[in-house]
C-alpha cells in the first residue's frame, strides 16, 4: 500500500468517527472544527483529517465557510422537512423496486431486521441507544436493499443519516422519543412480502412524515426557524412539481414611473 492508499484508508476510517460524533450529538450543530485539535482528538495526521472533512462535506453534515474552514452542519426546520420531503419520494421508489425485484434472501433479510428491531425497544432512561439506532437504520435499509440502484441505495443511506441526525438533536431536546406508532414496521413488512407495493409505500411515507412532525415539535427550541412562516407549495427540488412552468404572454408594465433623475443636480 502507498503512501496515497493509506492516508485513503485513514481517513474513511476517521470520517466514520467523525460521522458518528456528528450524527449522536457529541459535536453540536456549528461546532467549528478547527484541523489540530481534531489531530489530537482522533491520533491522526493533518492529510487524513482534511480528506475526511471533504468527504462529510459531500454528505452535507459538515460545512466549509471559505478560508474560516469547517464546522458541523446548521440545523433548521426547513432543511429538516426538505429532508423528510426527499427522503419520502426516494426510499418509497427503491420499496416498489425491493418489493418488484427482491428473492427469498431478501425476504429473509427483511424478516431478520426486523425481528431483531422488535427484540430491541427503546426505553426511557437511555434516549440515545446506539444499538437500538444501528438496527433501526438496518430495518430500514434491508427494506430497499434489493432495489437494484447502487446509487438510489447510496442517496437513501445519506438522506437517512440526515434525518436521523435530527431525531437524535430532538430527542436530547425533547427528554423522550419521537411518538409512532408501534406497529408500523411490522404493517410494512406484511405488505412488503405479500408484494403490496401501494400499502408498503403508503405506509412508509406515513411514517417518516409522522416522525418529521413530531421531530419538529420535538426540537423547535433548537431550530433558529422555529418560527418562520412555512412556504406556500414549497420551494425545493423534493416538494416542487415535475410540471414545466406555463408560458405566459409578455403584459404591458402599467406601473407609474418616476421622472427621470438624469441630468438633474444631486
């Protein structure tokens, strides 16, 4: 291995760290992450550290303001319901192909998933519980791991990072977890392998928007837009319509205007 292939692997290995202080809360929202200290933090050189803030840029979780360098990624309620938005619309697309393309292995995979999930229930007295959290986002992933898109597997897996991120902030600020219904990882499950693709998909839309919602109320202390008026129709790429907008004819400018100002002294 050169001396390329290895600060390569240092750095996944460091990004997968810094990732997780990020995604459990241990580095806050705006946190600036300033190259030495975090040298010191996680044993490493200068080169790997810089390449794995580039990677988590890529993931969006980590923010480079020009020559000020990194800090963690803002949160807002905006951000969080265009997160909800997108992921609805992707992981319900790779569910009807799961549920098109997937063989006994996959049903298998899905039935494991979830029985462990259930084995594992949240409790009260531990808000975040890695376990529980890395077998939820098993769950999850093992419902669309047949899709066949490497790359639509490769979005769902950034946007669910993203928004588990957020329940994790909401549930630091809430003191409890997100309100859902308990049953509805078995009801997709039950129509994922009766081929129902219109109920899978139906259920789990259902599900992400409820937990967003309740993520919202959840963590509004802690959105610097708790307050601000949400926008009609939506303005992001997840929530707007496909349709090309309408042309329209040019219409006479009837405004009055002022008298020109040219020539005149100031």
């Amino acid at each position: 291995m050169d001396q390329q292939d290895a600060v390569r692997t240092i750095a996944q290995a460091v990004q997968g760290r810094l990732s997780a202080d990020i995604l459990f809360g241990r580095l806050a929202p705006d946190d600036r992450l300033r190259l030495e200290p975090l040298c010191e933090t996680y044993a490493v050189g200068m080169s790997p550290i810089r390449e794995a803030l580039a990677q988590l840029v890529g993931r969006g979780l980590v923010i480079q303001d020009g020559q000020r360098g990194f800090r963690v990624a803002p949160i807002s309620r905006r951000e969080l319901e265009d997160i909800a938005a997108t992921r609805i619309r992707l992981e319900t697309m790779a569910l009807r192909d799961a549920i098109a393309h997937g063989d006994d292995a996959w049903e298998a995979r899905i039935l494991a998933a979830h029985h462990r999930l259930a084995r594992r229930p949240r409790t009260a007295d531990k808000l975040l519980d890695e376990d529980w959290e890395t077998l939820h986002r098993g769950f999850h992933l093992a419902l669309i791991d047949a899709c066949g898109s490497p790359l639509l597997l490769a979005f769902c897996h950034d946007l669910h990072d993203r928004f588990d991120r957020y329940r994790r902030i909401a549930v630091q600020a809430a003191g409890r977890h997100p309100k859902v219904t308990s049953s509805v990882h078995g009801a997709i499950v039950d129509a994922a392998l009766v081929r129902d693709a219109d109920r899978a998909a139906a259920l789990l839309d259902r599900h992400i928007a409820e937990a967003a919602a309740d993520i919202v109320r959840m963590g509004a202390p802690r959105f610097p837009d708790a307050d601000a008026p949400r926008p009609k129709g939506g303005t992001s790429l997840a929530e707007a319509t496909a349709r090309a907008p309408a042309h329209r004819r040019p219409t006479r400018d009837t405004r009055p205007r002022l008298p020109s100002q040219k020539g005149r002294p100031r």
